[in-house]
C-alpha cells in the first residue's frame, strides 16, 4: 500500500488513570482502519493537604513523547494529532498565557454541598432548560463557583479558561478554542444554540472574560507550533493539529458500530455512561428528574446518556487489593475468580457518594453492606462479582429510564471502551436487559478520535460513514443473554434492598 493509498493520524487518549498514544492508519481505497498502540503513560490525582489536582506538565511531556514516538515509526508519514480527555476539568491562564497553578480534579472535595447553594443563586429549572446536563457536583460549573466562593486568586488573575485537551491543544498549536464536546461537560453552555450561558454565570459571579470561541469536533487548528516543531525536529513540521471530540466520551460514541435507534450503548472505563443517541437535545422534567445528560456528540449529535461508576470502583478495589493480600492481581485474574464465584445476593449503588472518592474502597464496600443489612463478601471472587453484577445491573436501571423518556424500546447493546474487555460484565449485561450486547472496539476513543481528526480533513463525511469504517476494521463480539427469568428476580431484588426510586 503505499502513502497516496492511506493516511495515518495519532490519537493521544487522555483518561483518569493513564494516557496512550494510538497510531491510525486508513486505508482510503478498502476504507479500513489498522491501530497501532504506540506508547502508554500513568496519570492520576495528586492528593496535597485536602485537595486533588492534575500534573499537567507531566501530561504535556507525556503528549510530545507520543509524538515523538509517532514520528519515528511513521518517518514523514504522520499526518494529523488530536488529544481526548475526560470532561468537566479545565485549567486557567494569566494575561501572559501563563498557567495559573496546577488544575483541580473533578474528585476535589472543594465542590462538597456547593450545588445547593448554586440551586439558590440559578435555580436548577433554569440550569437544565438551558444546558440539558446533569447535575453532578463535578461539573465545571460548580468547581468555578468554588473558586468564586473561596475568592482564589487563580480565579481573580485568570483571563483564559481551557478544558484538559483545549489546552493541550493551545500548547501543540498555539490556538485558544473550547471543542464543542467538551464545553458541553461544563454544564454552561446552551444545548440548542451552542453558545455559553453568560447570564447564568454572571449570577454566580463567575468571569465570562475567560470563555473562548467555541469549535465543532473536527476543527483544523494549524500545524504545530514554532517552539513545539524546535523540540521535536523539523519532521514535525507539516503535522496538521485537530480538535477531534476532545470529549473521550464523544469520540468513543461516534465510533460505536452497533449504534442507532434500536441499540443504546454503554462507553466502559473509569466511568461508564450509560444512554442512546439522539440528532437534537431531550430536555423535559422527566429527564432533569432522572438525571439525564444532553452532552455534544461529533456530526452534530447528541449523546442523553447518564453517568454512573464503571471500572474505577475495580481499579481502586485493585490496589487496595495489593496492601490485603501482598500480591497484585490482574483484571483477567479478578475476572476469572467473578465468574467462578456464585451470586451473593447482596447489592451497592455504584453511585453512592462514598464511592467517588474514597481512602479504601474495599473497607467503603463492606460499610455499605453492613449498613444496608446485607451479606458481605466472603472471598476476592464474591466481592469482585458483588460489583460488577452490581454494574450491570445499574445498566439495565439507567436504560429503563431512558426507554420511558424517549420512547424507545431497544434490541441491543453497544458496549465500547476499555470496559469491553470485562467479559463477565458484558455477559452479565446480556443476561439482565434480556437482549444482545455487542463488545467492541476496546479501543473506542481512539478509533473515534482518528476517524473525527478524518473527517476534518475531509475523508469521512458522515457519523454513519465512520461507523462503516468501524464495522469493516473490528472484531465485535456478540454475548446473547441467559438465564432471563433468574436475572429478572435478581433485578427486581436489586431495585428493593437498594430503594431506587
């Protein structure tokens, strides 16, 4: 194949554990894609006093290091990068364009109790009639009302705000915009226009001055800049830097190959969330009642989705696991003790406050159950299956409440992500909702960051076009369901002991 024939772009993936660099390349007669993980790196909070923040300048090597890896592999090949993250974050600059301390994370307890007071100043009508976003404590919009409340300086002296991947972006090619899938996350942006909500943070006495222009997934934003071509050589020169949907979320949904109006999906790492498709928002009662989020999707749709905890709880489970038992398990090892393990009977919410942050987990889970009055796990592999039966069964409770307020009535599930490799939990999905669930890709994000930094350089023109390109490049495993009658008394169960509303 040679180099008319195809073109290879780089997704740096961003998300709350860890980054990795993924290469693409497309084949633009067969119209298939071929990944190529390049590199990995860690990422996590940083706990000082009683704060959590991001290392953001860690971050940023860790982004000119895949780049650089790219460009040895791919010599005078590469032609695009785009950066995803996670939502809701942002980092502040001075008037020099100057990082103005370390940027918080969304786990940060300084938004504790503030939503209230938020509900006070705005009332929550007006928030979601205007923005269709759920009301989760971490969202942008309350993390800056905490700043405002504590009169930061950071705040006093910033005159720019960029989401995570905006400013990474900024520092790649020397352009200030907010990409549309992200700004949506702040819970400050108009769902049917796509412009900001001044006049609601103007109530809250949050500065406006700092809110950039705003551009669709797929936004050309220039080659990389002078500095940035120095350090990485001149081979870097011609690299052309795409906002993608910097959103992780959104680049994973838009590569979902199953997706349309009769299957929802589920986007499975730290947090799974949980919703179907739409072409324009959805914001009633019912859905600010239940929760639902009307988050910017790529090609100009609309992800309703909710969030609830998806692979953290294991993840922290994991490494709490290392201290218990002196030994570090691997996924597939809690996997497999899961699957041999039987059904305890007993249930959490995987979104009970407690779980978002916790020192120990593990110790988190079992106050719950015993608070509960329910039976704790007597081993690794009942706990283990305790949560992501748990999960499951959280996705069936999130779907009903989308199928009553769209009016939809689904024959399948699209599982993507990280999450998708969680066998049993796919199973377990398959079994409670009674219909199909299809796996795949587990590289969601990135396949959808790759094919969005193609459609901005005009080689897909379409979500269903993409989607295409999905199905022709990947494996997706199909997990038919089982046991439907024992599944339906253990949902109903579940519903019961838990007093879900």
């Amino acid at each position: 194949m040679g180099i008319m024939d195809s073109i290879v772009s780089l997704a740096i993936d961003i998300g709350a554990s860890g980054g990795k660099a993924i290469a693409g390349v497309l084949d633009l007669k067969d119209r298939k894609l071929t990944i190529d993980e390049l590199y990995r790196f860690p990422n996590q909070m940083i706990r000082v006093n009683n704060h959590l923040y991001w290392n953001i300048l860690q971050l940023w090597s860790e982004v000119k290091n895949s780049i650089k890896i790219a460009l040895r592999k791919y010599k005078g090949k590469l032609a695009s990068v785009g950066i995803d993250t996670w939502g809701v974050d942002f980092a502040l600059l001075d008037e020099n364009d100057e990082l103005v301390g370390l940027p918080y994370a969304y786990r940060d307890p300084m938004t504790e109790g503030l939503m209230d007071e938020v509900f006070s100043k705005v009332p929550k009508e007006v928030i979601y009639g205007r923005t269709g976003i759920q009301f989760m404590r971490i969202n942008t919009l309350y993390q800056l009302y905490a700043l405002v409340k504590l009169n930061s300086p950071k705040l006093r002296i910033a005159k720019a705000m960029l989401m995570i991947p905006d400013l990474l972006n900024y520092w790649l090619s020397g352009v200030k915009v907010n990409e549309y899938t992200n700004a949506s996350t702040t819970q400050f942006l108009d769902a049917r226009s796509k412009r900001w909500c001044l006049d609601i943070l103007e109530r809250l006495n949050i500065p406006v001055g700092i809110l950039q222009e705003i551009v669709n997934a797929g936004s050309i934003l220039g080659h990389l800049r002078r500095e940035v071509v120095e350090e990485l050589g001149e081979d870097s020169r011609d690299i052309t830097v795409i906002a993608p949907a910097t959103h992780d979320t959104a680049s994973a949904i838009a590569a979902g190959p199953m997706i349309n109006e009769d299957t929802g999906y589920v986007s499975s790492g730290t947090w799974n969330l949980v919703g179907v498709e739409l072409n324009e928002p959805l914001i009633n009662e019912q859905a600010m009642l239940s929760n639902f989020t009307n988050e910017g999707g790529a090609f100009g749709t609309i992800t309703f989705l909710r969030n609830m905890q998806g692979m953290w709880i294991l993840q922290e489970v994991r490494r709490i696991l290392v201290d218990l038992s002196g030994r570090e398990y691997s996924y597939d090892e809690l996997v497999n003790l899961a699957v041999n393990a039987e059904e305890t009977g007993s249930f959490i919410d995987v979104d009970d406050p407690r779980f978002l942050a916790p020192i120990n987990m593990v110790n988190e889970i079992h106050g719950y159950l015993k608070e509960t009055n329910q039976r704790e796990p007597r081993s690794i592999g009942e706990l283990i299956r305790l949560i992501i039966t748990s999960i499951a069964l959280k996705h069936r409770y999130i779907f009903e409440k989308a199928a009553k307020i769209t009016g939809r009535r689904l024959r399948g599930i699209n599982i993507f992500g990280g999450g998708s490799r969680n066998s049993l939990m796919n199973q377990l999905t398959a079994n409670v909702m009674g219909i199909p669930v299809y796996a795949g890709p587990e590289e969601a994000t990135a396949v959808g960051n790759i094919l969005i930094q193609a459609s901005g350089m005009g080689i897909v023109k379409s979500i269903q076009e993409l989607r295409s390109i999905v199905r022709n490049s990947f494996n997706i495993r199909v997990f038919e369901p089982r046991d439907e009658e024992k599944y339906e008394d253990i949902y109903s169960a579940f519903v019961a002991k838990l007093n879900l509303p």
